[in-house]
C-alpha cells in the first residue's frame, strides 16, 4: 500500500528542517539533505506508532470495529 505525502526542507546555515505537510508531529532535521530524508522517513514511522498506541489506550474496554482502510484518492 502506498500513501503519498507532501514532504518539505527547509535549508539553514547548520542543514536542514524537514516535516510533512499532511502529518502534524512528523518533523525532523538533519545536517544535509539526505540525513533529514532518512530522519523524516523514522519520524512518520513514529507518529504513527504513537497514534495508534494513544487510540489502543483511549478505546481500552471498549468495544469497537477495526478493520484495514485504504485511502485511494
């Protein structure tokens, strides 16, 4: 499954910013361009991680439906 994602750089003196336009929480930096691509790429890992462990948490002894969602756009 693919998901695409508007990833932004912003370059400063020390490297660069980087966060994903459509994914608050996902932002990193990185002292050359690559190094905040990787570093961006383990940040979207873990905010989604730690979503879905708020919501386990949140929903704990409640019952609910969870199923597989595919966002085709």
């Amino acid at each position: 499954m693919q998901n695409h994602f508007t990833a932004v750089f912003r370059k400063f003196p020390e490297g660069y910013v980087a966060f994903i336009e459509e994914l608050p929480g996902a932002n990193t930096q990185g002292a050359t361009l690559e190094e905040a691509r990787t570093n961006l790429a383990e940040a979207v890992t873990l905010v989604l991680e730690a979503n879905r462990a708020l919501a386990e948490e949140e929903l704990q002894g409640i019952e609910v439906i969870r199923e597989p969602f595919l966002l085709v756009a």
